[in-house]
C-alpha cells in the first residue's frame, strides 16, 4: 500500500448536502453488474492485483487527509461504509488504488447514499 502514489489515480469529488449515510463499492470490472457509475482504469499490468478504495477529505490550499480506507481485495468489492457523513465546505475525494504502486486494473465504482448526492 503506496498512499504517496494516490493522487496520481483517477478521482472522484463527493459534495453532501447534510449528513448522509454513504455506502462506497470498489469492484473489480468484468464481473457482471447492472449499473456502472464510474468506469476506468489505474496503472496495472495485471488485473491480479488487491484493488481498494480510500476517501479523502480536501482543502482549499490542496492538502489531503485519509479519512477511511477499504481492506484490499483479491476479489469482490472493497467497501467503505459511512455513517451519518458531515458535508464539507471543500469536500471529499473518493480514489481508487491498489495495494501495489504501479498496478492498474480496470474497475465499476458505485455509490449509494441515504440521501441524494
């Protein structure tokens, strides 16, 4: 796990409104789904690799902080589940990753919330 290589993955902004329940699914794509939010790919050569998802918390003067981090997978989805999420002025950055810098596997990201986005 390289967080320093992070910011170089594709990213997703996530803005809540007021606190909401946010359920964030990373899966590996070629499995069979019947909703694609988000499709693309980070640097792997091989789609073997453990895939996972962090969330971020951003800021004016473009700093980052981890604000949660799924378990990396072989297989299946990583997930984070947030309760009750705070909106923030600057808001949050949803990044896919692996567990390997370097890596890149293609992948579907869904979201689910309790409240629109």
């Amino acid at each position: 796990r390289n967080q320093g290589s992070w910011l170089h993955n594709p990213s997703f902004p996530l803005h809540v409104a007021s606190p909401t329940d946010v359920l964030i699914c990373l899966e590996r794509a070629g499995r069979a789904t019947s909703v694609r939010i988000a499709t693309s790919a980070f640097k792997s050569a091989a789609d073997k690799g453990q895939i996972g998802v962090g969330l971020l918390l951003t800021s004016n003067d473009d700093e980052f902080k981890t604000l949660r981090e799924s378990e990396f997978v072989y297989e299946g989805e990583a997930t984070i589940f947030l309760e009750n999420l705070p909106p923030k002025k600057d808001g949050y950055l949803i990044v896919p990753c692996t567990f390997d810098a370097g890596d890149h596997s293609n992948y579907i990201l869904r979201l689910y919330s309790s409240k629109p986005l």
